[in-house]
C-alpha cells in the first residue's frame, strides 16, 4: 500500500511540475502559428515565381532549339537540323539569360 501511495505521491508531484498553458502562452501560440502560415505562404509564393521563371527559360530555349532545327534544315537537310537545333538552344539559353539580367 505505501508502495502505491509513493508511486501516487510522486506521479502528482510530476504532474503539479508540467507547465499548463494560461491566458499569456496561448497569445505567444497564435503569433507563432499566424508567423508559421505566414512562412508557408512565402515559401509557395517563392515556388511559384520559381516554377514560372524555369517555364520561361525551357520555352525560350525550345523555341530557339525550333528555329534553329527548322533554319539548319533549310540550309543543310539532316545533319545541318541538327547542328541548328544545338545552336538555337545555345542562342535561347543565351537569351534568357539576358532576359533574366534585364532588369538589374
């Protein structure tokens, strides 16, 4: 019996020891969770912009890839497709880059 009284006693103790959030805690607990969704929206923000910038570079660069293809087609048939395809990517990643550093 003391032996439960004890393990009781001490159980208590432990409980009267655990912080139980008041009136002061649960103002810091919105903060942090308005602070938290705040964070989650920069980052999908900062996602998308990141998503629509890498669309961007991919569509310049295809269609510069195109253009070449079609204008070393022209010119030399197969091969020359080919080589104009390497070289209007070149050209388009060359661009987007320019585009990107525009507004600096």
């Amino acid at each position: 019996m003391t032996r439960f009284l004890n393990s009781f006693v001490a159980i208590m103790a432990l409980l009267g020891t655990v912080a139980i959030p008041g009136e002061g805690m649960a103002a810091a607990q919105t903060t942090y969770s308005n602070t938290q969704a705040s964070a989650q929206a920069q980052h999908r923000a900062a996602k998308r912009r990141h998503r629509r910038a890498v669309r961007k570079t991919v569509k310049r660069v295809g269609i510069g890839a195109a253009g070449g293809a079609a204008a070393g087609a022209v010119i030399g048939g197969g091969p020359g497709a080919a080589v104009g395809a390497v070289a209007g990517a070149g050209a388009g990643a060359i661009y987007d880059q320019h585009e990107k550093d525009k507004g600096k």
